[in-house]
C-alpha cells in the first residue's frame, strides 16, 4: 500500500506541476485542504475515491488519464 501511495503522490505532483498549479490552488479547485494535497504528494496519505475524483476534475483530466499515469508509475516504481 505505501510503495502505490508513493507512486500516486509522485503522479499527482507531476500532474499538478504540468498545469502549473501550486499545492493551495490544486486544493481549493479540488474541494481539500492544502496539507492533504501536501501529505499525497509525499505517499503519507491514501487518497479516496471521492478525492481522486475530485483531484482529476481540479487537473481537468479524465480519470482513465490519471490512472494510466499510475500504472506506469507503479510499474517503473522499483524498491
């Protein structure tokens, strides 16, 4: 669970930094708190459904997109 924690922080920072977005702009489109976007980013946290749909949505990208990127970065994610 934290190795894919890990991997989904790296995408959502990858994703957020793209669209030139600080951590507080992603959150408030996104409906959360600064810190939380903080604590994904960092794999110290594990997001919920409920979240990651919001995020895409904040990224405006397609959930398919989002975890595309996930995959791949599970898949290069080695320990």
């Amino acid at each position: 669970m934290e190795r894919h924690n890990r991997c989904f922080g790296r995408v959502l920072r990858r994703l957020r930094r793209d669209m030139h977005l600080s951590q507080k702009d992603l959150a408030v489109h996104a409906g959360v708190d600064r810190t939380y976007i903080s604590l994904l980013e960092l794999g110290r946290r594990s997001p919920t459904l409920e979240s990651i749909v919001a995020l895409a949505a904040a990224l405006k990208i397609p959930l398919s997109r989002l975890f595309a990127e996930l995959e791949v970065e599970i898949a290069r994610d080695v320990d």
